[in-house]
C-alpha cells in the first residue's frame, strides 16, 4: 500500500542558525536523517510530501503576526528548504510523486487540498518528521487523526524549540492520537 512522508517547514527561517525562528542544532541535526529517509520513500516508489509555512510581508491579519516575529516570508531565503533537502527537493520537485505546497496555518491540512491529494491517491498510511514537533508536526498529526489517516511519528525526524515540547509533543502523538512513535 502506498504511503506518504510529510516532511514539515523543513525551512531555514526554521533551522538554519540565521533562521527568524530557529531550533537551531536540534533540527540542523535532523537534515542527513531527513533527506535518507525521503530518498529511501521515494526509492520505494511512495509519496514525499513538503507542506511549507509561507507568510506574506505584514499580513497583520494572520494571528500569528501577534505570536511571532515575520517569518517563511513567501519567495525568501527564510522559507526556502534547509540545506540537503532543498538539494534533494531540486532534483526530484518534477516527479509526480514529490509535492511541495504553501500552508498558512500550524496544520498541514487546514486551508489546503492535501486530504484531497492523499485521498485521491488513496494514501492512508502518513510518517511525520520535520519542525516544529510541538507545533506544526503536533497539528498536523492532529489533523491527520481527525481524518482517520494512520499516523506514525519518525522520532528521530523531529525537532523543536525545548527538550520538554519535543517530550510532551512525543508522548501525545501516542497517547492522545494513538500515532506510532518509531
């Protein structure tokens, strides 16, 4: 059965030590892990999938204008793919099976037609990675479960701003969302 990896706001405003809203070494440790395993689902003939923040400069109408600092700002360095990734992402973004999209909101699914995407294809079976774990790849996973996907959380794909977001965010993805944590 065909299945899907989000890898998610895998970005330098996110990652990247010059990033506006870096996890810093935690993700940056994350990027040969990351590219291996969209390259080991793509080799599998699977679906690798890269919903991106994206922001407009001063959308004072977004809410996280009031959360954050300016950040993904649409066409810029910031929200541009994290190192290995955005080379890995260059060489495969022609093939039908790689898609990378804009998202406005923490989830994946929310304002997007990526249910759509997945449903058409019949994918059922999703692996998160990517930052961040308490934020994006939380909501995300969220989502996911509320659309009855199977979810499984590559932990050693996921990075996030402190060691106990990354702990609590862990352990909701198996207690609260019945995901698998691998």
């Amino acid at each position: 059965m065909t299945k899907a990896l989000l890898i998610i706001d895998y970005t330098n405003d996110f990652v990247d030590d010059k990033g506006v809203l870096t996890c810093g070494k935690p993700a940056q440790e994350l990027e040969d892990y990351i590219v291996k395993t969209a390259q080991d689902f793509y080799s599998n003939g699977d679906y690798v999938i890269l919903p991106t923040d994206t922001h407009f400069e001063n959308d004072v109408f977004h809410p996280e204008h009031k959360l954050f600092p300016p950040h993904n700002i649409a066409g810029t360095w910031g929200q541009k793919l994290y190192g290995k990734l955005d080379e890995w992402y260059q060489e495969h973004q022609a093939d039908e099976k790689v898609y990378q999209f804009a998202k406005n909101r923490y989830s994946a699914f929310q304002n997007t037609n990526l249910d759509n995407f997945l449903r058409e294809r019949r994918i059922k079976d999703l692996y998160l990675v990517g930052v961040c774990t308490d934020i994006c790849v939380l909501h995300t996973a969220i989502g996911g479960y509320n659309l009855n996907y199977q979810l499984t959380i590559l932990k050693d794909g996921v990075a996030t701003f402190t060691d106990n977001g990354q702990e609590w965010a862990l352990e909701h993805f198996k207690n609260s969302l019945g995901a698998t944590v691998e």
